[in-house]
C-alpha cells in the first residue's frame, strides 16, 4: 500500500485559497473567559479554513502584551496605564468573580484539569493556523502601548479603517 503524505501547511493554505470566506473579530476586553473565547472562535473558523483577522483594541492589547510588559511613555498618564494595567496572556483576570486574583487560579487549575489549552497556547495556534493579528495603533497611542512592549508575530499595526476594510469583506464579524 502506498500512502500520500500531506503538508499541512500545504493543505491548509489550498484550503483558505479554495474556500475564502473570512471571520473577523474584534478584541476589546483584557478578561480570561472573554479572550479565550475570542481564540476558541479565531483557531475554530481558522481550521474550517476561513480567514480569520483579529483586531486588538483598549483592554484587548493586553492579551497580546508581553508578561510584565510595562509602557515606556513619556508623560506619567500613560506610564500609570502600564503600571496598573499589567499585561501579558497570563495574566489576565477573569470578567466576573475574579476575587482578586483567586478566581483566574481557580479556573486555570479547573482548564488544566480537563486538558484545555490557556489563552497563550490559543494565540499560538491561531497564530500556527494562519489568523492575522492587527493592533489598534490609536489604542497604542492612548494607552502609551509601542510595538515593544507588544509580543511577537504582530501582523499589522493599523486603526479602525483597517479592521473596517477586513471586516466589509467578512461573512462573519464578532465583537468580543
């Protein structure tokens, strides 16, 4: 018997080429329960092979701050932003009994329990299945966020106009 090996990048890329319908969504909240949702949706329409775009926006940036990323802005406004809003996929809180902290324990021990993936591993595999990260550069500016302090494998930093422009093109548009 002969077998046919399949790239999966490969057959990915056929795929997203053969069938372009496009989600796009729009990360405005820095929760746990919310941008996990957002990445379950983004990594799900990705592996149907739809082109998935999403937007960070205000509190969203967070998700994709690095870990203890703190803002290098000039005037102290911004530079408070990035003291007392810390950053970083890992440590975001959850949207409701968060409990000072004890609440995001909670429920990551209650995911690792049942073998689901955390937000980081989330972003990595819709980064690995091809979603494209924008960055609100107005949001950036407001909050004394630069592409620095940002992770690795941003694909745009643009504004509104550009999610807008993805999002006219798109089947499906979600605002997280």
């Amino acid at each position: 018997m002969i077998g046919t090996q399949v790239d999966p990048a490969v057959a990915l890329s056929d795929l997203q080429t053969s069938k372009p319908e496009r989600v796009t969504i729009v990360l405005l909240s820095g929760d746990l329960d919310r941008a996990m949702a957002a990445f379950i949706i983004a990594t799900g329409a990705a592996a149907m092979g739809m082109q998935v775009t999403m937007f960070f926006t205000f509190w969203g940036l967070n998700t994709i701050r690095r870990n203890g990323a703190t803002s290098s802005a000039k005037d102290w406004l911004r530079r408070m932003f990035g003291v007392l809003n810390k950053g970083g996929a890992e440590n975001l809180p959850l949207s409701r009994f968060h409990f000072g902290g004890l609440g995001t324990r909670m429920m990551q021990t209650v995911m690792k329990q049942n073998r689901m993936p955390g937000v980081p591993e989330l972003m990595r595999t819709a980064m690995d299945l091809g979603v494209r990260f924008i960055a609100c550069t107005t949001t950036m500016g407001l909050m004394g966020i630069t592409k620095d302090t940002l992770i690795e494998g941003i694909d745009q930093f643009a504004g509104v106009t550009t999610y807008l422009a993805e999002a006219k093109q798109g089947s499906v548009n979600l605002f997280i």
